[in-house]
C-alpha cells in the first residue's frame, strides 16, 4: 500500500549568494520573506500562499543547468495574464523564453540569478 501525501509543502532551490538572490525574488516575483530558523548556513524562506513554500539554500557553486530551461528543474507559479507578465519581465530586463502546457496554456521560463528555472503559467480555469 502506497504512502499517502497529504498536500505540497515546498521547493528548494541552491544559490550562491542569499542576498542577490533575495533581491531578485522579492523585487522581480513580489515575494515576501518568511522567518527561518538557524540551520547553520545562509538561506531564506519565501511565502508562495495556501501554505506553500520556496527554500533558497546557499551553496559555494552551482551544479549544472539543463537546457532548455522548460526540461530543467524548477518550479511552476501560476499569474493571471501571460502577456502582461511577459511585459513586466522584459521592462526589468529579465530574459524570457516560452512553452505550451499540454492544455494550451500559456508558459514563461525565466532564470534567477544562479539559473534556477522559473516556470510561470496563465492558467486555464
């Protein structure tokens, strides 16, 4: 009999600098930091809403990236216009490269400052 999963927690990704990174989550995507405790290495917790998490974890260097950034690993937030995000994106000089959801939706790909990937989505609903 198979485990049972209750819900997603969260996603974590590696960066080199906590900082650089933080500035990018929370300038870039408006996310708001939440309180970590001390695990004895820098890193910071970010609210995604429903309960749902991102965990930046600092390393000394980056493992590889996969390209395209849609077969990396990443993780996937929902927005309500594609093309506006798209929009606000390219005004901040953050590079954007596309997909299609299986359903037709419409999918950015963009990378953070250590090349985590970023998947955004219009949702079909």
């Amino acid at each position: 009999m198979p485990i049972t999963i209750a819900g997603f927690h969260h996603a974590g990704f590696l960066v080199t600098d906590v900082e650089r990174a933080s500035a990018f989550y929370e300038n870039v995507l408006g996310l708001q930091a939440l309180p970590r405790p001390d695990f004895g290495f820098a890193g910071r917790w970010y609210d995604l809403g429903n309960g749902q998490q991102l965990h930046l974890m600092s390393v000394a260097e980056m493992p590889g990236h996969a390209e395209p950034p849609r077969h990396d690993r990443h993780i996937a937030l929902d927005v309500p216009d594609a093309v506006a995000t798209e929009e606000q994106l390219r005004a901040l000089g953050i590079e954007v490269t596309y997909g299609s959801g299986r359903a037709g939706n419409p999918q950015l790909f963009i990378r953070d400052p250590d090349g985590n990937t970023i998947e955004l989505r219009q949702g079909i609903r």
